[in-house]
C-alpha cells in the first residue's frame, strides 16, 4: 500500500545540468513507490553550465518540483542547507546531483528508517571514484575526525534520509560555516549505516580536489573544534620542557668546562624556531578571532534570486 508520508529530496546543484532530467525521472520513479505525496527541491549553487533553466523547466512540467537559485556560488554544504529550510517533508532524503547517488537506494534507506532510526546513512562500500580522490577522502576524514572530535566516515557523505526532528536540529546550529555531515553526526539521534551501490561519475568532474578538500576541512576544524589552540598549547609546552633540558645540559657542560664560547649557530637555530612557534600560535588564534569577526557580521548563509513553486 503506498503511504501518503511527505518525502522531502533536497538536491544541491552544482556543474550537472545534463543528469538533471534523467536523474528527475528515476527519483519520481522511485518516490511513486513509496508514497503518493512528495518534494524534489533543487537548490542551484550558480552552475556555470545553466542548470537553472532545466530546473525551471521541471518546476513547471511538475509543481512537486522546487527550484532554487542562488545570487552566486555559496558553496555545496549551504545549498543543502537552503533546500533543509524549505522541505517540509516528515523524511528528508539528502543527495548529490551527478547520479552517482542512485535514487533507487531511497526505497532501501527508507524501509530502514522504518525500522525504528530518525537517521539512515548511505554508505558506499564500493566507491566508484580514482585512486586519489579516493585517497584524498580518507586521509581528509582521518585528520578531520581527530581534530574535530567526531567520528567522520570516508564511506559517507550526504546521501541518507533524516527524519524532520533531525533536520529542525540540525537547522538550530548557527554555525556560520556548513558542513552537513558532520553537523548531522553531532546532532545525535538514533543512527544506521545501511551499505549502498555507488555509481560512476559519467559527466563532469568533482568540484573538489585536494586543496578545496584542505580548505573545507580547515574552515570546520575550527568552526567546529577548539583542539588546534589544544595542540598548539601542548607544543608550546613541549618547547618549554626541551628547552629546559637544553639549558640544564648545556650549564653542566659549562661547569665541566666542555664549553669556552657559546656558540652562534645555536643561539640562531633558537631564535628562529621559537620566532615560528610563535608566530604560529598568534596565527592560529587570529584565524579563530577571524571566525568571531565572521560570526558577529551575521551575513546570511546565503542569497536566493528567485524560486520556483515555492
């Protein structure tokens, strides 16, 4: 029996304008499936290649269709959150638009929500990506979880379903800086992994190489984690401690006579590492004043030139 449950999709648009319209036709395939009541919102991040204009075109060949478009590229991460404020689904499925997330799978992630979950993760147990951004993935996720004290999975990205009590949390965190995974781990709830296949990339390439891979993760390290002034305190102790040591080891030499004339090369070597140390601690904690500066601006996460159906 098909429900009638609200099923929200909330579709961040970036660089795939040519997969929107089969990728439109599989979700409402699949979707008719499991109720006669739903939302496609596609939130386009200022594609370069016009995908707008396809959006517009299925907003009004279908008014379950939802188009938004953004003044100019905020970046993915506030897309999803544009789609969130919108989607008044009682389950809200999050999902990439190159149709390497296969629609398909929402009937499997749903059925699992059932089970008694307000959080189903997809998980990629066969990743169809190149061996570098592949790389790139896990050794991002690593240092990401240990600097941000979250557990963060290279198999999981955004594609899962959320009940609405889990997007109203979710849409509470004023963090200026978005980033929906992990905004999604640290809400809580009560979460499943549910192994999921994974579609090659057949159009276009990813927006994100291993600088931008950097950048994101730096951006949440501190918008979401105080542990870099953690670390740089315990380095700063660490100097402290060796330093003592140095200076105990050499006045023993000095009394053992070991030592005539100090010598220049180490005097140098010392101020130089201690004048990098430091500068690297007032860096650290201007990025984070930085950060403050950003917050109390309160710019908004993001600036909508038009909708459709909305």
């Amino acid at each position: 029996m098909i429900s009638k449950t609200l099923i929200s999709v909330v579709i961040p648009v970036y660089g795939c304008r040519t997969s929107l319209l089969e990728l439109y036709i599989r979700l409402k395939k699949t979707l008719e499936q499991l109720t006669s009541n739903f939302e496609i919102i596609m939130v386009n991040d200022a594609s370069p290649d016009g995908a707008w204009e396809t959006i517009k075109e299925l907003s009004i060949k279908d008014n379950r269709v939802k188009g938004i478009d953004f003044s100019r590229n905020f970046g993915q991460h506030y897309a999803i959150t544009a789609g969130l404020d919108c989607a008044k689904g009682e389950w809200i499925v999050v999902m990439d638009c190159d149709l390497q997330d296969q629609p398909e799978e929402i009937i499997n992630l749903y059925n699992k929500a059932l089970e008694g979950f307000e959080i189903v993760y997809a998980q990629r147990t066969e990743r169809q990506d190149n061996f570098f951004k592949k790389l790139n993935s896990k050794l991002f996720y690593k240092v990401f979880s240990y600097l941000t004290n979250t557990k963060q999975d290279s198999s999981v990205a955004n594609f899962g379903i959320y009940k609405l009590v889990v997007i109203k949390a979710i849409l509470q965190m004023k963090d200026s800086v978005k980033y929906f995974p992990t905004m999604s781990q640290w809400v809580g709830f009560k979460k499943a992994y549910l192994p999921v296949s994974h579609d090659k990339r057949l159009l276009g390439k990813s927006a994100y190489n291993f600088k931008s891979l950097l950048n994101l993760a730096f951006n949440n390290i501190i918008s979401f984690s105080d542990k870099l002034l953690k670390l740089v305190i315990k380095l700063g102790f660490l100097v402290v401690l060796v330093s003592i040591f140095l200076a105990i080891y050499y006045f023993v030499k000095f009394l053992l006579g070991d030592i005539v004339i100090l010598g220049y090369s180490s005097l140098i070597i010392s101020i130089w590492f201690l004048s990098g140390i430091n500068i690297m601690i007032v860096g650290i904690v201007g990025i984070y004043v930085g950060k403050v500066f950003d917050k109390v601006k309160d710019r908004p996460n993001y600036i909508i030139k038009e909708k459709n159906n909305l």
